[in-house]
C-alpha cells in the first residue's frame, strides 16, 4: 500500500467517524424531541418549553440529517446526499446559533459551532479535497 492510499483509507476512516459522531447525535436529539415529555424537555433545553411546534420541526430536521449523513454513502446510493446533510446541518446550526443569541443564551453557541465545524469538515473531505475518497456511484451496487 502506498503511502498516498494509507493517507486517503485514513482520511475516509476519519470522515466515517465524523459522520457516525454527528448522525448519532442528531438521532439522539431528535428521539428527544419527538418523544421525550416536555417537562423533561424543558430541563434540558430551556427553548422547547416556548414553542412546541419548532421543537417537532427541529427533531424532524435533525432526524433527516442523521439519516442523510450516513444512510447515502453507507449503500453506495446517492452518495451526494451526504454532502447535502452536511450542508444542511452548516446551516441549521448557523439558524439554530442565531436563535439563541437572539434569546440571550450565547452560551449554547459553542454546540452549535461544534457540529457546524464538523459538518464542514465531511463537506470538505466527501466534495472537494479527497476525490479518491469520494463514493464513486458508477462502481456502486447494481440497482434492483
């Protein structure tokens, strides 16, 4: 093995672990936000006792994000989708810093930054910098 494949199986087994980290997080948060009490809810993150409806919102949005970070790249489909996931939690933690700002609980930010870093980071490495890396969907599984 060369030393530019050990670099790239690396780079890959690093991008796994990203979206693994990321996708369990947001599946745990939505299962919170989907079925957990709200009294219980509310203890954890003090905004889900304002509005229900955002709450239900943002547990199905963290629910297809979880999905999409792993599920496309996993089977070989509609890899692109991931970079898309990726995209979308860039962007929900960017909404999701503002809301909070907005409520004075700038503390909570650091969270949000975390995992928009993160998500960057599989954007980076499943688009632009590693192609070798990339899910090549024309060597995919053959479709049923």
């Amino acid at each position: 093995m060369t030393r530019a494949q050990k670099i790239s199986k690396t780079m890959n087994l690093i991008l796994w672990v990203t979206q693994v980290l990321i996708a369990t997080s947001f599946i745990w948060a939505a299962s919170m936000k989907l079925f957990a009490p709200d009294d219980k809810l509310a203890q954890m993150w003090p905004w889900t006792a304002d509005n229900a409806i955002l709450v239900k919102l943002t547990g199905v949005i963290d629910l297809t994000i979880g999905i999409g970070l792993v599920l496309p790249v996993l089977f070989h489909r509609q890899a692109r989708l991931t970079i898309y996931a990726a995209y979308g939690t860039i962007a929900l933690m960017t909404a999701a810093s503002i809301f909070h700002i907005s409520r004075g609980e700038a503390s909570q930010v650091g969270v949000n930054l975390f995992f928009a870093i993160l998500a960057l980071f599989i954007v980076w490495g499943r688009a632009n910098k590693h192609p070798k890396i990339r899910i090549n969907e024309e060597q995919a599984l053959p479709r049923c």
